[in-house]
C-alpha cells in the first residue's frame, strides 16, 4: 500500500468558533486572550493584518483595539473543545484512520485512496467540514506526514490552492520545499534553523538533501527521522490511539493575588478534581503527586516565595477522596502567612495502568466503593458539565477563578446558552 496522508487544520480556529455563532463577527478582526485575559493566543486574519502579534499582552494593545474596532473575547475552552470534536466527528466520515494530532488538527490516512481523485476528495473534505460545522479548513496531503505539513501550510498562502494542496509529484513537492524555509518545517523550529542557518541550510529542500550522518549528527535521531519524511519515506505512523501520560499537572495564575488558605484550598481542590478526571480518562492510577505554590515572579525581593512538596500514596489511585486528601496535607505544609499568593498548582506523577496496580497491605478497603463513586460522578459531569457535582472544600465564592471578562457563551454545552431565534 502506498503511503498518503492528509492533515486537516482550522484556520483561526478560536477566532472561526467564535464566529460560528456570531456571524456579524465575519470580516472583523477578533483576538482571544489567554488565560485571566493576559496575552493574545488566537487572531483572525483581519487582527493579523493590523500588527498584532501573538503572545502580546492584552494591556499593550488597547489603543489598537480602540482605533480598529478588534473584537476581544476571554479564551472560551469549552466552546472550542465541543466545535474540535465535532469537526473530529466530521473527518470520521472521510477515513476509518484518523488521528486528532491538536484541538485544531487532525491526520487523516489516505493510503487506500490512490484510485480517488485526491484533489476531488480533499475539496470535498473542506466543503463539508465547513457546511457542518461552520468552521473553515486548510487541506494538506502527501505522501507523509512531515511532507502533508508543508502542504497544508502553502494551501493557506496560496490563493490558487484555496485552502486545499495535494502534494504527489515529485516536481511539485521541491518546488513547495524550496519556497519553505527550514524553522517552518514541523519539529525543527528557530533554534534548530538558526544551527542550520550556520552550515547553509536554509530551505527545507536543503534539509532533504543532506546527508544521514549530517541529520544524526546536528538533528539527533527525531531530525533524521524528519530529514527521511521531507524525501518521502514515511517515518511517522498515525496515532489513533493516544499514548497515555506521563505527569498530568493542572495549574493556574489566580486573577489576583491571594492570602487567605481557604482561597488557595478551594483553588487546588478544583486542580485536583480535574487531573484526577483526566487520569481516569486514560484508565490510570498516579502514585505521587506533588503540589506547588508561588508568589508573583514580579514580586518584591522579601516578598518572593515558591515551594513544593510531594506526597507519595500507599498505592496508585484515581481517587478524588484520596487524592484530594493528600493535596490539601501537602498544601499545608507548604502554606506560609503574610505571603501573596498568586499560583498554585498539582502535578500527578508515578502514573501507571488502572489494570497494573499493585495494592499495599495498607490499601484502604474502600476501593470498590471509590471506584463506584468515581464512575458515578464522571457521568454526572459527562451529562451535566464538569462543575455540575463538586466538593465542599471547592467551595463556592471562587475569588480564584480565573478572569473572563470577554467570555462568549458556550452556545453547544450548556442549554442556558443555546441561540435563540424568534420568527416574526
């Protein structure tokens, strides 16, 4: 079988949900903030055209936003989650073999296609995608993945592909080669192109011609590796099935600073609920976890403070009775008075299989129960949202939550939000 891959990315994906629901946004230029309404992380076309640049923080350009009419929204990721799955959803019509490499981007094996006419079928991709979703896409495809990439990324500055670039020829894969720079090609980035930059490389066609020694030498194997799919050797397979984590941390910067214990508690116990959810999500158990706690790095020099402290379980669990135990003990141990705080955070660690752990003579006899009650509240927020079921040390006034001050609603998840329309 003859390899072929496709790789499907949203264009502005943030900015494009936001304009799914609000077409009067089409032709604006929009800007979605990070988290607390920091810095610029998403940007329509028209934002780009202004000069904004990405990572700028948000206060550095309110004169712009003023002058230009720039449509600021606070990062919606509950919104963006559900639009990436239904796209996702989409692109499963199209091959059986799909792997969802972002929440913007997704691979997409066409090595069965050959006798379809490519260009055909990856047009048609696009104008369902669209149709379905209402969320606009680039197309890319050739023979790897690596190579799909640069395809996908010329269909954006091309008005001739239109979003859509099918990358089969020999002839033509070059010439798209030559007109890529080297930092542009996925997984070299800057540091890497300014080291190749120094022996001449400066294209990623002259990547493809240097030799293996000289790949495994400066780009260790991963470079060689992608030096052999910008020839056309297929190197990376799909991953369909993701590979389970390592460490699962969950953090956040408070949108002010915070001296109270109470505040910080509530904080961490929502951290904590929310990694546990992703560790049994991938059907694993931690058996440590470490909790952080930071002043602003911006502070004064007396008034710096960071420590940590790692706690390590009796057995591995996915338990948020236990693992919120264990992260409150460690946050009091590392709590001092008369500090404001502005971070605090948990990372799981020691992670292994659900269906691999070894029990302890120690091990409370509530297993069963836990993991009973655990299944039972993963439906309750799957059906009713993640904040739907809490605890009481989560509390409720949230004086850590994060700021939103430019927040859409979430038009697919929650039926408060559902448009409204009304005929006349």
């Amino acid at each position: 079988m003859t390899s072929l891959f496709a790789i499907v990315d949203g264009n502005n994906f943030y900015a494009s949900c936001e304009r799914v629901f609000n077409p009067s946004l089409e032709g604006k230029p929009i800007v979605v903030l990070s988290n607390n309404d920091g810095a610029v992380i998403a940007r329509s076309n028209e934002a780009k055209a202004l000069g904004v640049k990405m990572g700028v923080p948000a206060f550095e350009i309110k004169k712009l936003v003023r002058e230009h009419g720039i449509q600021v929204f606070s990062s919606n990721y509950e919104l963006y989650g559900d639009m990436s799955r239904r796209v996702v959803e989409t692109l499963q019509q199209f091959t059986p073999n799909l792997e969802v490499y972002s929440i913007d981007e997704s691979f997409l094996d066409l090595g069965d296609f050959y006798n379809t006419d490519i260009q055909a079928y990856a047009r048609t991709i696009k104008t369902t995608v669209l149709q379905w979703t209402g969320i606009p896409v680039a197309v890319g495809v050739a023979p790897t993945k690596t190579l799909a990439k640069v395809a996908n990324r010329l269909s954006k500055k091309s008005a001739k592909a239109n979003g859509v670039l099918v990358l089969t020829d020999k002839h033509h894969i070059q010439e798209a080669l030559k007109r890529t720079e080297v930092g542009d090609v996925w997984g070299i980035g800057r540091r890497y192109a300014k080291k190749l930059a120094a022996f001449g490389v400066i294209t990623a066609w002259d990547l493809s011609q240097v030799t293996d020694a000289f790949a495994k030498k400066h780009l260790t194997v991963v470079g060689h590796r992608t030096v052999k799919e910008l020839r056309g050797e297929p190197c990376i397979d799909l991953e369909m099935v993701p590979p389970a984590k390592q460490n699962i941390c969950t953090s956040r910067s408070f949108p002010r600073n915070l001296t109270a214990l109470t505040d910080i508690e509530e904080a961490l116990a929502t951290h904590t609920v929310r990694c546990a959810t992703k560790l049994r999500r991938q059907k694993s158990c931690a058996g440590a976890l470490t909790v952080f706690l930071q002043t602003s790095r911006f502070a004064e020099q007396g008034e710096l403070y960071f420590n940590s402290h790692t706690v390590r379980l009796e057995s591995p669990s996915s338990s948020e009775l236990e693992l919120l135990h264990a992260a409150i003990a460690a946050l009091k141990k590392i709590y001092r008075n008369g500090y404001r705080y502005k971070k605090t955070g948990i990372i799981l660690q020691d992670i292994v299989p659900a269906n691999q752990v070894q029990l302890s003579l120690l091990s409370s006899g509530n297993i069963t129960r836990d993991s009973k009650l655990m299944h039972t509240l993963d439906n309750l927020r799957e059906r009713y949202g993640h904040s739907s079921v809490g605890y009481g040390v989560q509390g409720t006034g949230k004086e850590w939550e994060m700021k939103k001050e430019h927040i859409s609603p979430c038009y697919t998840t929650k039926l408060s939000d559902i448009l409204k329309v009304r005929a006349r």
